[in-house]
C-alpha cells in the first residue's frame, strides 16, 4: 500500500515543474534587470539572478567554491527533507504538505544553481519605502511549507502526538 504522506509527493513534483517552467519564460522572454510595475507602488515583475542565499546572503561572493558549497548544502537540505518525508517523521498533514513544499522548492533552486550558477528571481514587493528582496516559485513554496510545519507544530502537535500513541495502543 502507497503511505498517506507519500501522497504529497504530487506537491513536490507540481513546485518544480511550476518553478522551472516559470523560470524558464522570464530567462527566454526577458534580461537580466528587466523591469515591470504590476501593482503601482507595490508588485513588480523583474529578472534577476541571485548567486547567493536567500535574501542575497552570499551574493558578492561568487566563487566556484561558494557555489560548490551551496549546492552541497542544497543537496544535504533535500536529503534530510526526503528521509523525513518517507521515514514517516512528518507529523500530521499540514507537515507533510509543508514538507513537500520545502523539499519542492529546495530542488528548483538547487536546480538553477546547478544549471545557471546563479537562482532565478523574478517577483519583487514594496510595501512603502520597504523593498522585499526579489524571489520566486521555488522560495515561496519554501516559506509557505515552512509556515504551515510551524502551525502544525504549534497548534496541532499534541493532537497528533495522542493520535500515535491511540494507535499503538490498539
């Protein structure tokens, strides 16, 4: 039988595919530093390349080194993700969505920086003189995956905690 949260793995699969696919038009359609205002004052389309981390951490070191690290780094991350998403360590359902949604979006980027050298980041935000760093499908899927792993640990842990402990019980 096919484990309930292996069942996510749809999820991961529909993050790469969205994020490569949407990498893909803003690298073949646009160049680098391409610029559009969707929302006056506050949403804006671009095309940037990040060879660092989030939010640009690392970026003026763009060193073969760096970019070997960071994707050994990337490669560790998923495979800690994948082992606990198939060893069953992945709590309730809002963790296995958030685990797949991480494990998604760390395999697009790790993707990009494999190909590229360099992330693909194409969404830009202001809110007032704020600017949020650009991003993309990818990071977005990280950050709403790792949202919904600390709302279930906070809010639903000891629910599935008594769940397990029910079914060894019986």
């Amino acid at each position: 039988m096919f484990p309930a949260r292996l069942r996510w793995l749809w999820l991961t699969l529909a993050v790469v595919l969205l994020d490569r696919a949407s990498k893909a038009l803003f690298e073949s359609q646009t160049v680098e530093g391409w610029h559009r205002e969707l929302i006056h004052n506050f949403v804006y389309l671009v095309h940037s390349r990040n060879p660092g981390i989030a939010f640009g951490v690392f970026a003026d070191s763009p060193s073969m080194t760096m970019r070997i690290v960071l994707i050994i780094g990337s490669a560790a991350v998923i495979g800690a993700l994948a082992w606990l998403f198939v060893a069953g360590h992945s709590g309730g359902s809002l963790t296995a969505a958030g685990l797949a949604l991480l494990l998604g979006g760390a395999t697009g980027n790790v993707t990009d920086r494999i190909v590229h050298g360099a992330v693909t980041d194409f969404f830009e935000v202001w809110l007032g003189s704020y600017h949020w760093p650009a991003f993309n499908v990818a990071d977005s899927a990280i950050t709403i995956g790792a949202t919904l792993i600390i709302v279930d640990v906070l809010f639903f842990h000891k629910h599935h905690a008594s769940d397990v402990t029910k079914q060894q019980a019986n």
